[in-house]
C-alpha cells in the first residue's frame, strides 16, 4: 500500500537502445534530461553526433553530426546548447 501513497508516480515511457542509442553510451556523462520533454545523448563512436529526443515523439530521434562536451536542450524552445573544450595558447 505504500506505493498507493507516494508523492511521484513512476511510469517507463522509453527505453533508450529501442530507439538505436548504443548501451556504452547510456552514461551520466554522456546522457542529459531537461525537464520531461527532451533527452540529448552524446555519441562518441563511430562518428560524434547529438541525439535529440523529442518526448512529444520519442520514435524520432533526431542525430546531428556535432561535436560536443556536453548538451542539453532548452525546454522551452528548440534551442541546444552545447559546450565544447577550450583551449588556451
């Protein structure tokens, strides 16, 4: 009964190798959530690229050949922000 009275209600609405995203990269490092509509992952091999999951369309990730540290969508407009490594002569 315990579970009848918890705050949060779990619920799995995708599952990330479904939709072609390689286990290796299902990381805190390389995976990022910005509230409940979009997942960025981050793949490193065999090319870089950003996959954007779009919770209202989970079945169509889109994958853009882009390199990155790091990336996270703006919940509220299709805007990604990604950061890169700098370097300093």
């Amino acid at each position: 009964m315990a579970a009848a009275n918890a705050p949060i209600t779990m619920k799995e609405a995708l599952t990330l190798p479904s939709i072609g995203i390689n286990t290796q990269f299902i990381t805190f490092t390389h995976v990022t959530m910005e509230s409940d509509k979009y997942i960025c992952v981050r793949e490193t091999s065999p090319q870089n690229s950003v996959v954007i999951i779009d919770m209202t369309m989970p079945n169509q990730p889109l994958r853009r050949p882009i390199t990155a540290d790091s990336a996270l969508m703006n919940p509220n407009s299709r805007i990604l922000a990604l950061k890169g490594k700098t370097r300093f002569s």
